[in-house]
C-alpha cells in the first residue's frame, strides 16, 4: 500500500504545528498592548447623581477610560506593524530551511514550506485585521456599565503555550524522520584476505624443528683446487661480468692472380705468349 497520503497528511499537520509555534513565539516575545482597565461605572452611579463629588468621580472616570482606550488604538498599530515584520521573517526562514533539506526527506520539505505560507498569512491576517475600540460609540452612557475587556495572558502562560508547541514540534519531526524517511543503504565493507606468504618461507616454516631439538652438526669445509672449478664458458664470464675471451679474427682468403694472354700486335714479334709453367 502506497504512503503517500501518509507523507501528505504528516506535512499538512507540520504545517500547522510550525505555524502554532511561530505565532506563540511571536506572542511570546511582542508583548500585545494591554486594553484599558474598567472604569467601574456601576448603574448605581449614572442614576444617582444627586450630589457634585459624585457627579465629578462619574466624568473623571469615564475621561480616563476614553483616553486610555485612544492610547491602546495607537499601539495597537504599532503592534500589527511589529507582527508583521516578525512574520515575514519566520516564513522566510521555514522557506529556507524547506528549499536546502534534501530529496529523501520531501515530505518534510513540503510541511516547512506549506508552514512558512500559514505563518505569513497569519501575519498578514493580523496586520490587515481593524483594530478593536475597546469603548465603542453609544448613544447613552449605559453602555459604559459592560465596558471593559479581559486581561491578556501573562509571559508565564504565553511561555507555556510555545513551550507545549515547541515540544510538539520536536516529537513530531522525530517521528517523521523515524518511520516516514526511506535511508539510502549504505555500501557494506567486505574484509579481504591477506595474500598467502612465499612457499619457500611457508616450506621453512613447515620443516622448522621443534624447540628444544640439538642443531645438526656443520659439514667440514674442503678448499677447492682450480682443477675442481668447471670451465669458464662465455656464459659463465658473461654471468660474472667478466669479458670472454674473443678468437682471433681470421683474413679474408686471397683469390689467385690468372694471367691473360694479349696477342701481339703485327710487327711485334718480341711478344710472345709465355710459355706454360712446367
């Protein structure tokens, strides 16, 4: 059965644990602007009005819950702004991280890179959103009895919300890498055996005699005599890097001198043809 809807699913649930774990990193460290406290304006209060000191508490308490509601709209932007730019370098930095793991572990290169994209959105999410008005405009002071908003949570709670999804993160990479990431096997080193020694040196150990055996008594030595010594052939000086003896160089044979008879000429009689060695 084909694991590929297993890898598809794994980088989609990746995704979405690298986009927690930015956004509680993020949180954890820009600290959100924290809203106005109540203004403690009861009913009571807005119905008797019926001296001066109560009436001075009254304006005082909603002039100050007004103008820290103004205070908390402004950084509220610079707040969106910081997010942001947090953001976008997260998602640029689970992009690259995506782009240089290798091809045998695609999957999780398709969970870093589809997390990055969440973890932008998000970020883009927050700084497009309008910004809350913790006192919205009414047509009568009753709706300042419900004003107020909760609390945001401390640096304890925001630390331990990233660290619950940090450790997520981890257990789920291991798991990927463990059971979802198919290893190129290694090359297996075979041992080569050492060359068989000489047979002369295995023939001498073979016949060595065992320890304690007396040595053979030496052969008495005779000094040889020069008729003992064989021949010196021209092999043998040529061996010993000694020139042979060269023989000697014979003359070319002489041809034998033949004597031509030339007839003389008329008139010559002086010349005759020699007479015939005897």
């Amino acid at each position: 059965m084909s694991t590929t809807w297993v890898r598809v699913v794994y980088g989609v649930v990746l995704a979405l644990v690298l986009m927690f774990t930015a956004q509680f990193g993020i949180a954890m460290a820009i600290h959100p602007p924290s809203p106005p406290d109540d203004p403690g304006i009861s009913f009571r209060q807005l119905t008797a009005g019926d001296s001066d000191s109560g009436q001075n508490t009254l304006t005082a308490s909603i002039d100050r819950y007004y103008s820290d509601s103004k205070d908390f709209r402004d950084d509220f932007v610079k707040y969106q702004r910081n997010v942001f730019l947090a953001g976008a370098a997260v998602a640029a930095l689970l992009a690259l991280i995506g782009v240089l793991l290798p091809t045998s572990v695609n999957y999780l290169r398709w969970g870093f890179l589809l997390g990055a994209a969440f973890v932008l959105l998000g970020a883009g999410y927050v700084t497009v959103s309008s910004v809350p008005n913790p006192a919205p405009a009414a047509n009568s002071v009753l709706a300042l009895v419900a004003a107020g908003e909760p609390a945001p949570l401390d640096f304890a709670g925001r630390f331990l919300r990233f660290a619950v999804s940090f450790v997520t993160l981890i257990v789920l990479l291991f798991v990927g890498l463990w059971r979802l990431t198919e290893w190129p096997a290694s090359p297996r080193k075979v041992a080569v055996a050492a060359p068989a020694s000489a047979p002369t040196a295995a023939t001498s150990t073979a016949w060595a005699p065992p320890p304690g055996t007396p040595a053979p008594a030496a052969a008495p030595t005779r000094r040889m005599e020069p008729e003992d010594l064989p021949p010196r052939t021209a092999t043998t000086a040529q061996t010993e890097g000694v020139a042979a003896p060269q023989p000697p160089a014979q003359s070319p044979p002489v041809p034998p001198q033949v004597e031509v008879w030339q007839r003389p000429a008329e008139g010559d009689e002086g010349s005759r043809r020699p007479d015939p060695a005897p």
